[in-house]
C-alpha cells in the first residue's frame, strides 16, 4: 500500500468532488503526486478528506476525463505526466493556489502569440466595414472607466473573438474562443485581482489599428494589433513589479 503522499483538507465550498479534484489536480501539477505513482485505495482517500467513497470516485472520474490518471480496473488510478493532460489544465497550471507560474505563462505566451497575430494578419485582409465599428463598440466599453473592471477585460476577449470571425475562417473562430475561455478561467480572474493594471492601457493600439484598418494601411493595423496582442501576454506577468514592460503600453497610457 502505498505510504503518505500528500496532506489534504476537507473539501468546504462549492461541489465537493470538484475541490477533491482540484487538491488532487494541483498535487499533481506539484509534483507531489509523479507520474507512474499510484493514487492511495478509494477508502484511505476519502478518510483523508473526510468524505464518501461516492464523491471521491466523482473526483477520480474528473481527474480522468482531464487526462491526469488512468483508471484499470482492479489496479486503481495511476498518475499521468502532465503533458500527455489536456489543455484545460492551462489555467490552473499558470496560477493555482495563490501561486502565478511564471514559466508556464511564458511558454503558453510563446505559443498563443504568434497564433493570434496570424489571425490578425487575416482578420485585416479580410474585415467588412461593419465588423470595424463592432470593434469601437468594444472599446468604448474596455474605456470606460466607470464599468466594472472584469468587464472591461471581457469586452478585450470579445475583440480577441470579432478578429477571428473577420478572418471567416471556422478554424481561428474555435481556436479564439478557446483561448477567450482560458482567459476568463477562474484562475486567471483570480490573478487579475492582484494586478494594478488597467484594461484601459490597450485603448491607444486599439485606436490606431481601427483608424489604419479604415485607411487601408494594413502594415500599421498590423503593427497596432502586435502590441494589443503583447499586452496580453502581460497582464499577468505584472504580477511581478520588477518586470518591465516591453509593451510600452503603460508609458504611453501614462503620457
């Protein structure tokens, strides 16, 4: 039988076997639980948490279906290495617990960047007129002082999805909702309390992008999306006050 691995708390919010799943999530992401290592037996479990066996198998069944462990029958849950999981642990791998991971927000920046201003290049070729004003609805709503911060960030999503409907592709349409989702996770909300940032700093680029898009400069709409584009690899990452801005959105913002 497996020895001590980890110590839990009894779940006290929310459904219990979704915080039973996220202690277990999280203590895999950790490290606390490797790969290849087994899950103690159900029973031993729900003392730890000091739950029925109904719920943590529930618990078990989520960690499943999000690619952490592998259940056989007879042989319990086995860990799973992180990579082989699905991308719906993003969030939780970039902050968790309090905790923003630097490393793995610059790898998914890494990543995500490059797609979105692709999917720009595209939207920009391939806009209709009305999609521009949509877009200075969007952004008189991120301006506006007065709303709710969260709600500003969401209009910032919504203009990440209008750019991918411009480009009439269903393809960046899927891949930017996805990503519109993984930045309105929990997570990632919860990290935005504790920044002192303003949705209003991406206001300027967002001007100068509509205003070159109407002027047919697609080269300067594209320039002006590329640094829309970097403040969003950004926002968390000035968790960290020492961190200087490569954006220069918080000058400009500030001038």
């Amino acid at each position: 039988m497996p020895g001590p691995i980890c110590s839990f708390r009894p779940p006290s919010r929310r459904r219990v076997h979704e915080e039973i799943a996220e202690q277990l999530r999280d203590a895999i992401l950790d490290g606390r639980l490797e790969p290849g290592q087994k899950l103690p037996p159900e029973r031993e479990l729900a003392e730890r948490f000091q739950v029925n066996r109904t719920s943590l198998r529930q618990a078990i069944k989520v960690l499943e279906g999000l690619g952490l462990v592998v259940v056989r029958q007879g042989d319990g849950a086995t860990v799973l290495p992180p990579a082989e999981a699905s991308l719906d642990l993003l969030a939780p791998m970039i902050y968790r617990a309090g905790t923003l991971d630097t490393e793995v927000l610059l790898a998914a920046t890494e990543v995500i960047k490059p797609l979105l201003l692709e999917m720009s290049r595209l939207a920009i070729e391939r806009h209709r007129p009305e999609q521009l004003e949509e877009i200075r609805r969007l952004r008189d709503v991120i301006a506006d002082a007065s709303r709710q911060r969260e709600e500003r960030f969401e209009a910032g999503r919504e203009v990440i999805v209008l750019l991918s409907d411009m480009t009439r592709n269903r393809v960046w349409q899927m891949l930017a909702r996805q990503t519109r989702n993984l930045l309105a996770s929990r997570p990632l909300r919860e990290a935005r309390r504790e920044m002192d940032r303003d949705p209003g700093e991406v206001v300027p680029c967002i001007d100068r992008c509509v205003d070159a898009i109407a002027a047919g400069r697609a080269d300067v709409a594209l320039a002006a999306l590329r640094q829309f584009v970097d403040y969003l690899g950004e926002l968390a990452l000035s968790l960290d006050e020492n961190r200087p801005d490569p954006t220069g959105l918080r000058s400009a913002a500030g001038s």
